[in-house]
C-alpha cells in the first residue's frame, strides 16, 4: 500500500470520532496553509498548476486552468464553493472525508480561497450527511478560534468567511451550474454556459466550484510541493486517487492508491475478490454515471487517460461490482429507474426520453417486450444525449454499455423471458 497521504487521520476500517484540530496540526496540518499565506496568490496557483492536480469530483479537468479564468482584478465579492453534494449512487470517498477529517477540507478551501482572493466560501453538503456537516461546523468554529478562519487570518491581511449550506436532496444538485442555483435558493436547474461560473456565478459574481477530494490534496502540494505531487501517479493523472468498491466484492470500502493502479489489483487485493461463488461480470468504474467495464478489461489502470481509452470513465473511481449471479436486465432496470427519477425536467429528451427507456427496459424484464425494443433502445440512447447538461449522458453511460455488452441477456428475456445471468458469455474471464 501506498503512503497515506489525504486518509491518514482517517481509520477506514472501523468509525471513529474526527481528528480534532490539536492532532490535526501536530501532524503537519496547516502547514500547506501557512506556505501558501506567504506567497503571492499568483504563486499558489502556479503551484497548483505545475502539481498536474485534477479534479477529483469526476470531470478531471486541471484545478489550476480553472482557477485561472476567474478575474484577479475583479474588485467585488468572488465565492468558493466546496462541492460535498455526493449524489452519485455508490460514491462515498467525501463522506468519508468531512466527517473524519473536516480540518484538511478547511486547510484547502483557505488556499484555494487567497489563490483566487475570495472572501466568502460555502461547503455544500448532501442532505443525508448531517452527521459530516456536525463535523464541519465544530472545525469551522475551531479554525475561527485558532486564527485560520474570519478577518487576518494568521496576520497576513487575508479575510475568508465560511459556513455550511445542507443541500436539498436531489441528484442534479451536484451539478455545479444547478448547485449554485439551488445555493441561491432557486430551483436546481442547470444554467446555460456561457457564461460560466468563474465569471459568472453565485448571485452573477464569480466563483469557483470544486469537489471535496480535490480541495483536500491543496495542503499537502502546498506544504510538500508540486514536483513531490506530480512524482505520485501516471504522466497525465498525478498524486494519489481515493479508490473505493462496492456490491459484489467480499471486502467493500475506500483505499488510499496512486493514479494508475490496475483495476484488478483493486477488486481482488484491496476488495478481497468475489463475495459469492460466482466470478466478476462487469464494473461501473466511476459511480453510476460511467459505462460498464467488463473482466477482459480489468488490467486497465486507474486513471483519467487510460480508463478514457478503455471507453469509460474514471469519473469518482468508486466502482460498483457485479458478478456472473446478477441479471443485467435487472441492473439495468434499477439504473435507469434511478435517472427517470432524478431528472430535473428542464429538457425535453431527458424529461421524456429517460421515463420512456425505463418504461421498455422493464417491460423485458417483466416478460412483456416486443421484437422492437432493442433497436428502440439503441436509437434512444443517441436522442438522450441532446440535452442542456451531462445528466443525460451520464445516464447513458451504464445504459448503453448494458445494451451492448450484454446484449445476450436482453435477447434472452425477449425470447423467453427468462434470465440470462445463469449462461454466462462464452469467453467472459474472471
């Protein structure tokens, strides 16, 4: 195992209460913090840009790049919002994050925060995870009390604000265009780009959106610098990835690894192998919203570039694990059950297009497909992709990698409706 880098205050094996702000600093904490503070803003964001650091909530574009299109010679108010939404069904790194280690959350928002001189920063945090935003608060109250939050910070001339916002529940909300509205108290709705939220974005100022991880890996290329970051990983995915593994594995959870790591060695070292008698099926690499990766793919290593390659996306790299027990037309069933319900209605061929996929995909399931049904559902999963945001396609990711890959069981049930997961694929490898 690698060197525990944004896990290691964090015991993944058993809960425990979060690390307190003594043991915190002891250990190194706000270090990166203190470094940044006495460069120039400009300077913090080379830093950031040379480390090669990605974002961590799924897109993987370069953090540095984004910050740099937020205007430094703005003279009004520019927000930074931390992104703790977490709707991506299977994904709980952030979680995990915020309510163990809520001081290195802080630490990085403060960077990022005198990076782009903002003054005002908001973490939102998906409704469910009360327990993580108790956690948060008392940090937050903390760091005010030791001088790493409110006016001056440490001496240094620098104000920053932050608080907590509890999000209203819905899937869209991660989104960070809808995320900001839903911020503002309006309907969680994308908005059109451009303009985009650098320049554009809470309450029409600027601003910057970025996923917990991401904001957690700041103090440690500040305090330990860019070229240690870059060393850690692959070429064009640098630093460490927390990794985690849910469903059909015997050891589900969350590993701190490099970028790069093959997928193999994750769900047969790390996750311990099959949980039942049956051998691996498929994997969805990224949460939900990233296609289906099947056994002859497992070698693939764990990173932006290569999973890219591979078809998918490593997206949260949180994988959801099925075995050859599991019926794909059943899978598939519930996943886009999930989207139809999520959709936030704004665009026609989502609105319509996912409930009418989910109505045919149960109807094979049920018994009650027609011979039709399969080219239908190949030529809806072009028209869904025409929508204002990535909701569409991220639904289109799982669905259309089942279709094809696993088009002998959807064949199957519209002959005899019966299930296919019994006669696995000839060749399929575990």
């Amino acid at each position: 195992m690698s060197e525990r880098i944004l896990l290691k205050n964090i015991d993944t094996t058993r809960p425990g209460p979060p690390c307190s702000y003594d043991r915190y600093v002891k250990g190194g904490g706000y270090e990166g913090a203190r470094a940044a503070l006495r460069m120039t803003p400009l300077e913090v964001q080379q830093v950031v840009k040379d480390s090669g650091l990605r974002g961590r909530g799924g897109a993987g574009f370069p953090t540095g790049l984004k910050w740099s299109f937020v205007p430094m010679d703005f003279k009004g108010q520019k927000y930074l919002i931390c992104n703790c939404d977490e709707m991506e069904p299977g994904t709980f790194k952030d979680r995990a994050l915020i309510y163990n280690d809520p001081h290195q959350l802080i630490e990085g928002m403060i960077i990022a925060a005198y990076a782009m001189q903002m003054t005002k920063g908001f973490i939102f945090i998906r409704y469910e995870y009360r327990k993580g935003a108790e956690s948060v608060n008392h940090a937050i109250a903390i760091a005010e009390k030791n001088g790493w939050l409110g006016r001056n910070i440490q001496g240094s001339g620098f104000d920053f604000h932050l608080e907590t916002h509890l999000s209203a529940g819905r899937y869209i909300c991660g989104e960070e265009t809808a995320l900001i509205n839903s911020l503002e108290g309006r309907r969680a709705n994308p908005r059109s780009k451009p303009p985009f939220p650098q320049t554009k974005g809470f309450l029409g100022q600027p601003t910057i959106v970025n996923n917990v991880e991401t904001l957690c890996c700041l103090p440690h290329i500040l305090a330990r610098g860019a070229s240690w970051f870059k060393s850690i990983g692959t070429e064009g995915s640098s630093g460490t990835k927390i990794v985690g593994a849910s469903g059909r594995v015997r050891r589900p959870g969350l590993w701190e690894l490099p970028m790069g790591v093959p997928m193999r060695t994750v769900l047969e070292e790390y996750a311990g192998g099959p949980a039942r008698e049956h051998g691996f099926k498929a994997v969805i690499p990224g949460g939900l919203s990233t296609p289906m990766m099947t056994p002859d793919q497992f070698d693939t290593p764990l990173d932006f570039d290569s999973v890219a390659k591979a078809g998918s996306r490593l997206g949260t790299a949180c994988l959801i694990v099925f075995d050859e027990g599991d019926c794909m037309v059943n899978v598939t069933e519930n996943i886009i059950r999930f989207y139809a319900r999520e959709s936030c209605g704004f665009c026609t061929p989502c609105r319509e297009g996912i409930p009418y996929i989910h109505d045919i995909v149960k109807a094979i399931r049920d018994g009650a497909g027609c011979e039709g049904d399969l080219p239908t559902l190949d030529e809806m999963a072009k028209h869904i992709m025409h929508t204002f945001c990535a909701f569409a396609p991220g639904a289109q990711g799982p669905f259309l990698s089942a279709i094809t890959k696993f088009r002998h069981e959807f064949e199957n049930y519209l002959r005899a409706g019966a299930p296919a997961a019994a006669t696995p694929a000839a060749g399929r490898q575990s």
